[in-house]
C-alpha cells in the first residue's frame, strides 16, 4: 500500500524528534536538516530508523541502500520510500 | 551543464563550478589559490615535511600539473589526472618497471568488469592478489615484480574492495576515466598509506560546489595538516620519551600521553593528502574531528579516521547486520560490532602487509583491538537501549553540572587511550606491562602535583565551555572558508616569512631556535624508537630502506626488504648467525660475496704465505659494508693500499680478514676469537668500538639470553645468576637489570680479546668508529681508549673522519644510515693512515 509523501515525511519526523532528539535542546527539524552528514544519527541510530521505515512501511532495505543517499534527510527517506513501495 | 553530465552522470555540478574557465572571477579565485598552493608547497619544502615521500622534489611538478589541470575542459580532467599520475609513475620507476606497475593495474580494474560472473572476477583478483604478495614478501624476488606490488598494491589494497562492492550493487561508472583516475589518484603516489576515500563520495563530490570553495578547503586542510606535523615535531623534540625512560608514575604517565599524543603526525598527514586530493575539484568529506575531545568510545570511533570508519561500517557492518537479522534475534547489535571490531583488527594487519612486506600477528593487537571494540560494543548498546526506551526521563541539569560532567569524560577517555595507545605502541605485552609496573613508584609531591594537574585541567575545560557558550565562540570556529581565508592565508605568510634567514635573524632567538626544530626533518632517536613501536609511524616510514611514496628518489633503485636474510646459517651459541661460506647473493642493488671460510672477503690461503701480516678484522654490519659493493668496503680499500704503497721485500703481503658481520657486538667477538679467528695465525686483531659501547654490549647480551642461547663462559653464567635476569622477562626489564654490570662486561670483554691475542702472539687493536648517526660521548670515548690501552691495545682513532660533511652525504639513504660508497671511501683514507703510522706497533714491522 503507498503511502502519501506529505504523510512520510511527517511520520519519520516525529519518529526522528521523538527518538533521537529527546535530549536536544531547542534543535529544530525540517524536512532538509542532515541527519546522517549532519551527525544527528550514526550507525546504531540509522539502523534503528531503518527498522522504523521497514515496519512502517512493509519493505525490506538492502545494506548498500544504507547511506546517505537515501537516508539523509526526511525529503530524501520520504522519496526513497515511495520508490521502494514502487517497487 | 547537460553535455556535462552525459560525461558524468553521477555527478550534481555545482552552478558555480560552472562557470567559463577565463571567466574574471574564477581566474581571480583561482590566483588567489594559486598563491596560497605555491606557499604550501614553499613551507613543505622549507620545513622538510615529510621529506622521503617525494613531494618536496616534485613541488614544482604538481603545481604545473594543478595548473594545466584547472584550465582544461572538464570532461578531460580525470584523463589528465590519470595521466598526471602515469607520467610519474614513469619518471619514478622507468618504462620497463612502470609499465608493470600500471599494467597490473589497469589489470586489475579490467578484470572487476569482466562479462563473467561476480564471483569468478572475485576470485581472479584474490589469485593475482595472492601472487603479488608472494613477491611482496620476497618469497619470489623478481625486482620489477617486487617492486610493484610493493609500489601498486597500496594504490588498490582498499580501493578495489570498494569499488568491487560498488560495482556488485549496481553502480557501475559510465565515464572509465573517473574509474582508473580513482586507482592512480595523483596525490597518492606520493603517500603510499593514504585515507581510505570512498568511490562514490569520490565522484559525486567532483565540483559539487564552487571551485574556490573546493580549493579554500583544500588550502586550509593542508595548512592544518602542516601545523599538526608541527605540533608532532615539537612533541617529538620536548616531550617523547622512550620505554627505558620510565622510572615512576610522572613518567609513565608522560609516556602514555606523548604516545597518543603523537597521533597528530597521523592527522596531519591525513589532512594534507585530502586537502591536495581537493585541490583537483573533490569535495572530500571531513576525516578527522578533534578526536582528542571525544567524550565517551562511540564518539571517539565517530571522530577518529572518519573515512576508515564509514569503509567499515559500509563493506562490513551494514552487510553482516543485514545477513544475521534474521538469525541473530538478541543482541544483533552487539554481534555484529565484535564481528566488525575483528575484522578491523585483520584489515589493520592486512593494511601493513601490503605496505611494509610484515606479516604481524602479535597478540598485543589482538587486546589492542578486542579491548576497543568491547567498549565501543558496549557503549553502542547502552546508547541502543537508551534511545529504545519509551519511558526515559529527561532530567534537567545545570549547565556548570553538565560542563564538569563532558570535561571528566573528556579526560577519561583522553586517559584510556593513552593506556591503549601505549599498550598498542609497545613492542611486547611483558615490555608494557613492566612499564607499567613502574607506576607503582612515586612519592607524594609527585601524586598532589598529578592531582592538581588534573584538576587545573578540568576547570581549564570548564572554563573553555563557559567562554565559548557566552561568547558565540562556537560560531567563529564552525566559520565558513571565505571567513578563515585571512587566519589561512596569515599562518601561510607567517611560516613563509619564518623560512628566511634575513628576516628570522632580526627576530628573538627563541623564535630561531623554533624554526630550527620545526625545520629538521630528519627523525631524531626517539623519534625512530617511537617509529620502530608506532603501527602508524610503520606505515607512514614504509619498509627501512624504502620511502613511503612512489614519488622519493629511493624508489629508483630496488632495495631489498632483508638483502642478506639467506646469507646466515644459525649455531646455538653466542654467535647465533654465522655467514655461509662462497655466497653470492644476486638481486641486490649492490654486490656481496662470501670467501670459503663464511666472511665477506676475498679468498686467502688457509695457511700464511711467508712474508704475509694478517690483521683480523672485528666488526658489526658497519665494517662489513652494509649496502655496498665488496670492494667499495673500507677494509677491502684500506688492504689494497696498504698492499700498494706499504709493502717490501720482507713484508711482502698485508691480509686484511673481515670477520665483521651485522648483529655482531662484543660478545660474538669473544667467541669468534675464542673458536676462529686465530686459526688463520692472525697478527694483529682490531676491534672496533662505537658510541654507547655498553648499552650495545647490554642490548646484545639481553637478546641472547631472551633467545636461551647456551652461554659458555662462566663469568656470562654468574652476571645472569647475581642479576637474576629470566629468558621470560620482557627485553626491557632484563636490560635494566643487566645495566649495573655494564661496565664490568664490557670490561671482561676487553681482558678477554687482550688474553686471546696474547696467548696467539698477536697484537690487539682497538679502534673507534664514528656512526653516521651518533654523536660521540667524549667522557665514554676517553674511558674506553684508556682502559684498552691499560690492557695493551694499540688505539686506533676514527672520530672526524667524514669532516664538515653533511651526514646525508655519506649515508646509503635517509633510513638506511650505513655508510655509503663515500663514506667507506673516507674511512678507508682515514683507517689505512693510522694504521700506516702504527705499522710498527701493530704488525711488528721495522720501519
């Protein structure tokens, strides 16, 4: 089932506040901020987004699909999500 | 831009990187950068950076190679690039030798796009990979073979495994130059051990931002570079001290952090490599980020060699999580980091085999590496549990509280490294464990001023915090290029200006004395005792002998990485290594043969012509003529003249034997007089004594009892005995049990070759040698000549021999210190005059 972009890009923006910027003060979090490049997630938190994105969405990552260039920002997450729902 | 990007369809060019190449503003920008690469290259050359990697003779080669670069079209630069790199891969090595190199090469990229199966070009390239470390270990020595695989491989060790990665998953690069000019990457052929850059973050990042961004951040990462390599010299020269010298706590402590500490010679040259790969339009991410600030093990492995961290995670940690989700239901996490943490230990060991020809497997790097991931594993699971639980409750805290709390964390982790970092630098576990166990000794000044060290430096970093939270400091740090060009550009002027005697003579001479230190490249002793322990100092020298780019002129002629390790068979005594007799090593850049009786020499008669005086000749590697010719060795010059110009009808012949061979020391003398010598009815004997007489006599005879050889002499037997010394010691601990009775062996010694030569009617003679690399101790000079000449030595002395000369003139190379042709040249004229002069007392000839 294909999701809405608008609706991605806000799910995983609440995903991201709620899990990994709980202790941030004041960060704000648009649908461009860098996640990856801009060191708000590493290694161990991209992969627990990636579970998110897995569940929420019902698709399976491959591990080179794991970077920046699909993970960096919530625009990008939102379009790679849609492709892949795509097929 | 859409004609572009049909040559590079990866790439998002920047508008800006666009513009027309004789557009004002970019001829501007690039002048301006022009200016600031040329005074980089000036201060490298000035300074002596990094001297054996070639870059200093090859400045003015990549400056017109930066030139020409940045005004062709752009769809030529990475052809030209390649080029660049080809040319002096041929100016370096010769047409045969280079062809080689990049035939294997080109090879190697050809084979990863065969039309076969992913798995058969794996295996292609694991087989050629197999063969070229058979050359590389020299278990098959062909000298252009060898050569490349110790030359090429560097270039493909990590990058092939990329790119192959790359290529299984799908990205396959349309334009084949940016492919081969990824391979020959032009800034690599100078650094051999160079950063781990990514093929994608390679060709995506070409030009994705303006051109005089993209050189600023080179110009700037250089300078940063430089000034790390700084910080490193000057560290080296006021702070580093060797394993021997710890002796309590302080200096334990002084040793641990200097050892980390000196990392910064790896970041500097790190940022000086990915500052010069910008320079050609990449616009290469970050790899370092003040490590020594990290706060706790997951951010110290996010800021420490962030490239080699992001090769990790993506060939390695990525994939294995992905294999195992399924299998591995708890702990997945934990799992696959310990998985990942040994396979960096592996990656390490296989990073310095391809450069140095060493396989290690020493257990100290399987702690070094299984401690680290541990914690890092650790913390990474906390850090996983933390962010997965709903329910954590975010307390508010005081900013002074959360200020001592990141400056404690700080020094912790600054502290644990430093104990790793030292354990990992150490040459043995039992080495750093007895240094450690001089930790125990301190008084209680030394302990309040430890602890008032500490506590200054935490408030410094509250401090610190406090300034840069108030202050808006943060901002001017994370400042943008155009912000730092003046701080770049006046470091740039300033060291420039420093590098002229007419204007450094005018200021204080605290500021000269600096520039000196800052401006010796040649690695002081510690600095080698630190080399020799260090695994990134080992990468960054190379293989003694060799230099660490393809671009330093040693490359030119092939060295050998053990040129004489078939030409000893071992003996379970003192010895230990006897020369094999009738040798004739081929391979070599140099000749060496062996005589019948097991010595580099010419052939003599077993029995002594009639008329002939024979002088036994008593040496290390030194008079044995390391890395030269057999009859450019001073001994085999010295004989011809003597031979030449001294002989008469009574003394017909003069026979120099050269009983000399490395590793030899006092104690392989004793025994060889004792056993072989005078078996060839010897006239004279002449030892040669050096600088450091007993600390050699002491490391020496440390070894052989490490090496449980069978000691012989009862006088050796009871040393061992009274100092209690263990063949299970580390080599430290027993030298510094054995150094009390330094001078009393060495003592022995001298009797003993005294006893010898008397009861063989032959005349003792001691001769001292200058090093190219010591300084002579007149005290020890003076103690050693009196005392040899109260046993009866003729004294021979060699000081001054190599004049006003630089020592670089008269050494085989920079690493390699033996004497070259010159310098045996020099020696002979100076040894066959002294012995011309004592011809009367030395071989009882009637003037």
């Amino acid at each position: 089932m294909s999701s809405n972009v608008n609706e991605i890009k806000e799910t995983v923006r609440e995903f991201v506040k709620n899990r990994f910027l709980k202790n941030s003060d004041g960060l704000e979090l648009t649908y461009s901020t860098p996640l990856i490049s801009g060191g708000i997630i590493d290694s161990i938190l991209t992969m627990q987004l990636v579970v998110f994105l897995e569940q929420t969405y019902s698709f399976e990552f491959q591990a080179h699909e794991v970077d920046k260039d699909n993970l960096d920002t919530i625009e990008i997450i939102a379009a790679f999500v849609v492709k892949k729902q795509n097929g | 831009m859409d004609k572009i990007n049909n040559y590079f369809p990866l790439i998002s060019f920047n508008s800006e990187s666009q513009l027309a190449i004789f557009s004002p503003k970019r001829l501007r920008s690039f002048f301006l950068s022009l200016f600031q690469f040329v005074l980089v290259l000036f201060i490298v050359t000035k300074y002596n950076f990094e001297k054996s990697s070639g870059i200093i003779d090859y400045a003015p080669y990549v400056i017109l190679v930066f030139v020409v670069y940045s005004f062709i079209p752009i769809r030529f630069r990475p052809a030209f690039l390649f080029l660049s790199c080809v040319s002096l891969i041929y100016i370096a090595f010769g047409i045969l030798a280079g062809s080689f190199f990049i035939v294997i090469g080109l090879s190697l990229i050809f084979i990863s796009h065969l039309p076969i199966k992913f798995k058969y070009r794996v295996f292609i390239v694991l087989l050629l990979a197999l063969i070229l470390a058979l050359f590389r270990t020299e278990f098959i020595y062909l000298p252009w073979m060898t050569m490349t695989a110790m030359y090429m491989v560097p270039l493909f060790m990590f990058r092939l495994i990329i790119y192959l990665y790359e290529i299984k998953n799908g990205l396959i690069p349309l334009n084949k130059w940016q492919s081969v000019s990824y391979f020959f990457m032009f800034p690599n052929v100078f650094f051999l051990f160079f950063p781990i850059i990514d093929y994608k973050t390679y060709i995506k990042t070409f030009l994705d931002s303006p051109e005089i961004e993209i050189w600023q951040k080179g110009i700037r990462w250089m300078v940063r570079g430089l000034i790390h390599i700084m910080c490193y010299r000057l560290i080296c020269l006021n702070f580093l001290i060797g394993p021997a010298e710890v002796i309590d706590l302080p200096s334990l402590l002084q040793y641990m952090v200097v050892n980390y500490s000196l990392i910064v010679r790896l970041s500097g040259v790190f940022h000086f490599m990915v500052g010069l790969v910008c320079m050609f339009g990449f616009n290469l991410p970050q790899i370092f980020d003040n490590y020594f600030t990290a706060t706790s093990f997951v951010d110290l492995w996010r800021r420490i060699n962030i490239y080699w961290r992001n090769f990790v995670l993506k060939i390695f940690f990525y994939p294995i999580m992905f294999r195992y989700k399924k299998i591995v239901k708890k702990n997945l996490l934990a799992f696959t980091m310990m998985t990942v943490f040994f396979i960096t230990w592996i990656m390490h060991s296989y990073q310095l085999f391809w450069i140095t020809g060493v396989v290690s497997v020493r257990p100290i790097d399987v702690i070094f590496w299984m401690v680290i991931g541990t914690c890092i594993t650790a913390n990474s699971v906390i850090i996983e549990r933390r962010t997965l639980s709903e329910n954590r409750e975010i307390k508010e805290l005081s900013n002074l509280y959360k200020y001592f709390k990141k400056i404690i964390r700080i020094v912790g982790m600054f502290f644990f490294m430093s104990i790793m970092w030292s354990l990992w630098n150490t040459p043995t576990l039992a080495d750093w464990i007895f240094i450690v166990s001089k930790g125990k000794q301190f008084d209680s000044m030394q302990l309040i001023l430890i602890v008032c060290i500490l506590i200054a430096i935490i408030f410094l970093g509250v401090f610190v915090q406090i300034l840069i939270k108030n202050h808006n400091i943060k901002k001017l740090l994370i400042a943008k290029p155009h912000d730092t060009l003046l701080l770049t550009f006046s470091t740039l002027l300033i060291l420039t200006s420093f590098s002229f005697i007419e204007i450094r003579s005018k200021l204080p001479a605290s500021i000269q004395k600096l520039y000196s230190n800052l401006s010796d490249g040649s690695p002081n002793k510690l600095e080698k005792t630190a080399a020799e322990a260090g695994y990134y100092d080992k990468l960054i020298e190379g293989d003694e002998g060799n230099t660490i780019g393809i671009g330093g002129k040693s490359v030119k002629k092939m060295v050998k990485k053990n040129p004489y390790v078939n030409a000893y068979f071992y003996q379970n005594n003192i010895v230990n290594r006897r020369m094999k007799p009738n040798l004739n090593i081929i391979g070599l850049d140099h000749n060496f043969q062996s005589n019948s009786f097991g010595i580099r020499d010419k052939e003599y008669l077993y029995k002594k012509p009639q008329g002939t005086k024979r002088l036994a000749l008593l040496g290390s590697s030194y008079q044995m003529g390391s890395g030269v010719d057999n009859d450019e060795v001073f001994e085999a010059i010295a004989e011809e003249k003597m031979n030449r110009e001294l002989t008469d009808s009574i003394n017909k012949k003069f026979e120099i034997f050269n009983f000399a061979a490395g590793g030899y020391y006092l104690l392989q003398h004793i025994e060889l007089i004792n056993t072989t010598v005078f078996q060839y009815d010897m006239d004279a004997v002449a030892y040669f004594a050096h600088t450091d007489e007993r600390g050699k006599v002491i490391k020496d005879f440390a070894l052989i009892i490490k090496k449980e050889l069978p000691l012989k002499y009862p006088f050796l037997e009871n040393i061992v005995k009274e100092s209690g010394v263990k063949p299970y010691m580390s080599m430290l601990q027993i030298k510094e049990m054995l150094t009390p009775y330094s001078d009393t062996i060495m003592k022995w010694g001298y009797i003993e070759i005294a006893k010898q030569c008397k009861k063989n009617n032959a005349i003792p003679v001691w001769v001292f040698m200058e090093t190219t690399t010591e300084f002579v101790d007149l005290k020890e000079f003076n103690e050693l000549k009196e005392y040899a000449e109260s046993l009866g030595f003729v004294t021979i002395d060699l000081r001054d021999t190599y004049g006003k000369l630089d020592r670089n003139e008269i050494r085989i190379s920079e690493l390699n210190t033996h004497p070259n042709v010159l310098g045996h040249r020099l020696i002979a004229e100076k040894f066959y005059k002294e012995l011309k002069i004592k011809k009367s007392l030395i071989f009882r000839v009637e003037e």
